[in-house]
C-alpha cells in the first residue's frame, strides 16, 4: 500500500477543503482524523473537549491517526493539535507531510474565532489563536516535508503547488 500522505496545519489552514481536492487530483481515498473521532465515538470533537478535556480527545486522536496511517493509502487530513503528539510525530516520520501555513492575519480571517472550534472558546480568542500558531510553528515544520503558504491562494492553487511538490520529491528518491 502507498504511504499516506498526510495534511496538517493550524485552523483555518484549510486541510478539510484541500485535503479533499487534493485526493482527487491524485485519484486516491481521503479520510480525516478528526471524522474517524466523531464516527467512533458517535460524539461532536467540542463535546468531547467539552465533556472529557483534551487529554481525552488527544488520546483518542493519536488512536485513529495511528490506525490511518496503517491502513489508509491515500489522503490523510489531521487536526490542527495532533503534531502535539509525540507518538504521532514519531509516526509521521517516513510519511509525505504537507503543512498549509497560515499567517495570523488570514487564519483569524478564514476561522472567525468561532466557538465552535474547541480551543478558540474563551476570553480572548485572538490572542488563543495567536499563542497558538507561535507555539505549533515549529512543530509543524519538524514533520512536514512540504510546507505551502495558503494566505493568498484559492484550494486549487494549494493543490497545484502540493501536487507539485510531491511529484518533484518522487522524482528525486528515484
């Protein structure tokens, strides 16, 4: 089976409306991690943060990134907090690993700091959102192989630039 090839990033990167695309253009399955979460525990990901906290929603996130990343041979969208993770981290490594990046500007633009996102819920979701991204931007580039800007770009162009990127590291293990 190929390897997964793995869409990470913070919120609002735009991993659930690229990593779909991004799928098609390459003619394989796309899953995300975070519906595996709500398919297995018949739950929403805020109540779970809600109800149980993040310890428990973690735990369960590097579950079914493990079991994907096992048995899934194509696109893999992962939450914006799973590269948190140790484990995962560790996982990912042999994976092709987009990171979208997102500048704080048009991450704040493209979430609205909605509610409904588990970790922006509070005081000052701006300043959750801003603490965030500078806390995740290293990680992220520890495990990504690819790394794309997504602040002025279309989903299409995203994947045009992904798809690029990733024939031109095929090209290059030959």
């Amino acid at each position: 089976m190929k390897p997964c090839i793995v869409v990470a990033g913070p919120p609002g990167s735009g991993k659930s409306t690229v990593g779909p695309r991004l799928a098609e253009r390459l003619g394989v399955p796309f899953r995300d991690s975070d519906d595996d979460i709500v398919l297995r525990t018949g739950r929403t990901i805020a109540d779970i943060f809600a109800t149980d906290g993040e310890p428990t929603f973690r735990a369960l996130e590097e579950s079914v990134i493990a079991e994907a990343l096992t048995e899934h041979g194509g696109v893999l969208s992962v939450g914006g907090g799973a590269v948190l993770s140790t484990a995962t981290r560790e996982r990912l490594r042999g994976h092709p690993v987009v990171f979208l990046n997102i500048g704080f500007a048009a991450g704040v633009r493209r979430v609205g700091l909605s509610t409904a996102r588990p970790l922006l819920a509070g005081v000052n979701p701006r300043a959750t959102y801003k603490s965030l991204l500078e806390a995740r931007l290293p990680v992220y580039r520890e495990v990504a192989t690819i790394e794309v800007a997504t602040d002025d770009r279309t989903p299409d162009e995203i994947v045009t630039v992904i798809a690029a990127e990733l024939s031109k590291n095929l090209e290059n293990t030959k």
